[in-house]
C-alpha cells in the first residue's frame, strides 16, 4: 500500500484509488456537464456495463486526497456511476 489507505496498488504503475478521495469542483462539474454531458453520459454508461477504461493520471494533492492531471470527465463519468474505485496513475 502507497501513503494513502484509500490507494491499493495493482503492479509498479497503476493502483485503484477512492473515488471519494478525487477532488473535483462544482464549478468543474457544472462547466464540464454543460459542454460534454454526452461524452460523460456515454462514459458513465461505459462503468455501469463494467468496460475497461483508460486509466485517470493523478497527483497528490497537498492536504490529502488527488487533483486530476488527465481524466476528468473519467472521474466524473465514474463518480455519476457510482463506482467507488478508479483506476490511476499516481505521478
């Protein structure tokens, strides 16, 4: 296990991190909704039917929990599906 409890890890580079522990604004969400809710409605239906995705590329974010560097609408398509865990890259 990494620093964080919410992050098991897979093999040397990805690990499966708490959805919970992403952090994403409202105002990213809204904003992201607005312009792409289609891909994001297409994504989500791609995690409740168990599609393998690409992985979402994380950093540490200082206080705890991840800020997103590649994958929002991922996380938020995973989020909206009720997934409690994303496959990641922690850089």
């Amino acid at each position: 296990m990494g620093k964080s409890k919410s992050r098991v890890r897979q093999n040397e580079d990805t690990v499966w991190v708490a959805l919970d522990d992403v952090y994403l604004t409202e105002a990213v969400i809204h904003k992201l909704l607005a312009r792409d809710r289609g891909q994001i409605e297409a994504m989500r239906a791609d995690f409740e039917n168990g599609a393998d995705m690409v992985r979402v590329v994380l950093h540490d974010r200082v206080g705890g929990g991840y800020n997103i560097d590649d994958g929002r609408h991922r996380v938020l398509a995973a989020k909206l599906a009720g997934v409690g865990f994303i496959e990641a890259v922690v850089v």
